[in-house]
C-alpha cells in the first residue's frame, strides 16, 4: 500500500473508531445526581470530547501499525489468506 491509501485508511478508521468510543465513561446529570436547571437529567455530565478524541487517536494509530506490519512488513495480502467461503463449482 501507498501512503495515499494509509492516509485514507486512517481517517475512515478514525471516524468509524471514533463513534464507537464516544459513550465509553459517559455519565448523565442524573447518575452524577447534579441536575443542572433547565436540562434534561439524561444529558451528559461534562464534556469528554478530548478524551474521545486522544482514545480514538491512540486505538487509530495502532490499528494502522498493525496493517501496516501485516501488509508491508509480513507481505500478506488477500490471497493469502484461507478460503473461508466453500467453493461450490464442482
């Protein structure tokens, strides 16, 4: 793979990564039994936006590495790995 293509991988893979961290340690009002008025007791406590967003970084970096090591290091590609669907042509 190019640098163009990691380049691309990593931003996909930042915004999939970054929505499925965003409700980790995420706590409403009400479970922090501070209710601000005017709000909803659901809402979110504090902002966590810079938290989410260095996990996300971190968990990104490491998926890239990962890939990188297996396709560029290792030399793996889609050929090489098993066949997981049966072949039915014969």
């Amino acid at each position: 793979m190019n640098w163009i293509a990691y380049v691309a991988t990593y931003f996909i893979f930042w915004w999939l990564i970054l929505f499925l961290v965003m409700p980790f340690g995420l706590k409403t009002q009400e479970e922090d039994q501070n209710v601000t008025l005017g709000t909803v007791a659901s809402a979110p406590r504090g902002p966590h936006m810079l938290r989410a967003m260095l996990w996300t970084t971190l968990l990104t970096l490491v998926f890239i590495g990962v890939l990188y090591l297996v396709v560029d290091v290792l030399q793996f590609g889609v050929s090489d790995f098993p066949r997981i669907v049966p072949d039915y042509s014969s």
